[in-house]
C-alpha cells in the first residue's frame, strides 16, 4: 500500500524548486465550445525533457544516498521516463544507464543521450526493457528507478495535482493520460485530498489498456499483447503501488481509438497550437470523444510533447483521414477528349484540392467507353467532403468511395 498523501507530494514540490517547470494551464475556447463549459489544458508538454517524467524521476534520484549515487542509476522506458532519468542524473551527479524497447522514437533517444545517459535497446514492450534493466541492476549494482511504481516518482508526479488546483480551483473534473499509473495515481491523491469532490479520470489507449481490465479482476493483470502508436502510455500491467492508488482514489478510466489519440494530436496542434505525443493528447481524445462524461470546469492534461518529425506527419495525416479531411474516390468518366477536365472542373468548383490522380482502364466493371479515375482530395472536413459527392452525383457521375 502507497504511504504517498499531501505532506508527501508537498515535500517533493520543495524539492522540485527550481528543477522543474510551473507548466501553464491554457484556456481552450474550441474544447470548452464542445464540452458546453469550462475547459483548460495543463501542458506538461512544456514541462523539462518535454513531459511530466521529469518530476518523479528528480525526486526519486534526489533522495539517494551517496553510496547509491556511487554506483549509479538504471532505468527502462520508451522515452520519456529515459529523459527525466538522464537529466536527474545529471542534475545530482550520477551516471545513468536506459534500457529502451526496440523502435523507441528517435527524439526519446537522442535526447537521452544529449543528457548523458548510456542508452541500450532490447525486446519489443517496455515490460522487456524492465526485465533487462532489473538484471543490469542485480549484475552491477545500479539503483533501479522504477518509471512508475515507486513512492518517490508518484509523489513527484503528484506536484500536477497540486499545480491543478491552485491555477483552477473550482475544477470539477481532470483528466489524465494513463499507462502504468504514476501521473494518475500522483494527481488523484494530491487533488482528492483537498478536493474528494473532483472527479478525476485515467484514459489509455485502447489496444494497450491494462487497466480496465485489471480493477475489473481486482488486481494487476497483465495484457497478452499491445499495439498502438501511443508508446508513451504503452505499458502491458499497472505497478502495484499505482494500481492501489487507481483503484482507491480514481472515479473512472476510460480508452481512446488510434483514430480519436491522432484526431486530438491534430486538433491540438491546430487549434492550441500546442505539440503533442499521441500518448500526450489522450486525455484531449476522450473529451473530444464525449465530453458528457466529463463535468466542467475540466482540465485536460496533456502529459508530452516528445514526437519523431516524421511520425507526426503521419499522425497529422491520420488524423485529417479520421476527421474526414481527405476523400478518396473512384470516378468513372466517359473516355473521351475533355473527360477529365470536366471532371477536375466539378471538384475544383466545389472547393476540394486535388492530391493525386490515377486513371484505370482495365476493369469488368467498365465499358469500352468509359475510364476510372482515382481521385485523392483534401477537404474542409466530413460536411465538405458530402458537398463533394453530392455535386459529383448530380452530374451524373458514377462514384464510389
């Protein structure tokens, strides 16, 4: 059972002072107009290292002794924990080592190297890094540091809670990313203790959700296999110290669709202007899911901004297909001189973007006559890209989506 409370997650904001960052908390106009409230967002995207680890870790490794600190520290994460890890190592003079799942993204790397820690990969999850990082540590000595499950790296992950209701305090609701549980446990016993009326909500992703099923069974219960392009909040069975605390203090945990996590990391960088990991911008999808589960005023906690370039392009892209911003047809036109300039003239006249062209031919579908023509467009979204149908229909044309 977890002995974290307030007077631990104060004493670990002291010892924060100075280290970690007083994220801000940002009105958002375009959430609160689908909540029909009140809607805030606390970036921890903005926090050190680019997420909340930064706050557990620092607390966990700032409590050593110096013989502890002599034989250094050892970690597994897919990123984010690594950072946090690396730089609290640095900050108490430490040498860290990380172990990281395969296919952990390149920024998560790099930066953890940047902070001077030794990064090694091994295994496809993060529970294969784990297994790896508690042998290194019974091999050679090294301080484990737990990404979640440790009283210090709860109580650091509590000082949001604490942040949350002094920059909002008639919350009703928060809403929190979850994977292993620190950041929710954290935040659910700072805010019930001095607020038991807010109701606080954990959100994982779908297809790596350990949770759900686990309070269900009544204990940790770890699931056979993920998937999900939220590595951030990708862990396979809750911590024992964090389970506890879910199961006593959190009032529900809810999941999100890959399509609703890329929605959110497109609605956030569109219209909050914020950058955001797909695990960070969970909390964002179950509002923009169904804001009705969620009294207001809510704070929506986006836990990370830590994003290879490249797989936010994809997510962006994702994210505008989920939101019906692009519209993939088959048009069938007759084969004639001047076919396809009608055409492109039908769907410019309705205001859609042309991305990419394609003719068939060779069909059984088709007569000697006619052409198929695959057309990639970029609308204004699901209402705009009916428009589009609707205007291709009415002149006749044969379409399929």
């Amino acid at each position: 059972m977890s002995r974290v409370g307030l007077a631990e997650i104060e004493a670990a904001r002291l010892l924060l002072d100075g280290v970690a960052v007083r994220t801000p908390m940002e009105e958002s106009r375009w959430l609160s107009a689908v909540a029909g409230g009140e809607v805030r967002i606390k970036a921890e995207n903005l926090q050190r290292t680019g997420s909340f680890k930064a706050r557990g870790a620092y607390v966990r490794l700032s409590r050593l002794s110096e013989a502890e600190r002599a034989r250094g520290v050892v970690a597994a994460s897919a990123g984010n924990h690594a950072q946090g890890v690396a730089l609290a190592a640095q900050l108490v003079g430490t040498r860290a080592t990380v172990f990281m799942p395969e296919g952990a993204p390149i920024p998560k790397e790099r930066a953890t190297r940047g902070y001077g820690a030794e990064v090694v990969f091994t295994g496809t999850y993060l529970e294969d890094a784990l297994v790896a990082a508690r042998e290194f540590s019974e091999r050679t000595g090294a301080v484990f540091i737990h990404p979640f499950d440790h009283e210090d790296v709860i109580a650091g992950q509590g000082t949001v809670g604490l942040e949350i209701l002094e920059q909002l305090p008639e919350v009703a609701s928060v809403v929190v990313p979850t994977g292993g549980g620190g950041l929710l446990a954290g935040v659910a016993l700072a805010v019930k203790a001095v607020r038991p009326d807010v109701r606080v909500v954990g959100v994982q992703a779908k297809d790596a959700a350990a949770y759900p099923g686990s309070l269900e069974a009544g204990r940790p219960t770890p699931l056979e296999q993920m998937r999900t392009m939220a590595d951030g909040i990708a862990v396979g069975r809750p911590g024992d110290l964090t389970f506890a605390a879910v199961r006593d203090h959190v009032d529900d945990v809810v999941t999100v669709s890959e399509d609703s996590l890329a929605r959110a990391v497109l609605a956030l960088a569109e219209r909050a202007k914020l950058v955001s990991e797909p695990a960070g911008a969970a909390a964002v999808a179950a509002l923009l899911d169904d804001p009705s589960r969620f009294p207001t005023p809510c704070v929506a906690v986006v836990s990370g901004g830590n994003i290879d370039p490249l797989l936010l392009g994809k997510v962006i892209r994702h994210g505008m297909a989920a939101a019906g911003r692009y519209l993939n047809l088959h048009v069938t036109i007759p084969d004639v001189p001047g076919g396809l300039a009608r055409l492109l003239a039908v769907v410019g006249d309705s205001g859609a973007n042309v991305l990419e062209v394609a003719h068939e031919r060779i069909s059984p579908l088709l007569s000697v006559d006619e052409v198929d023509v695959m057309l990639q467009l970029e609308t204004r979204g699901s209402e705009h890209s009916d428009a589009v149908l609707s205007a291709l229909r009415a002149q006749g044309y044969r379409v399929l989506e």
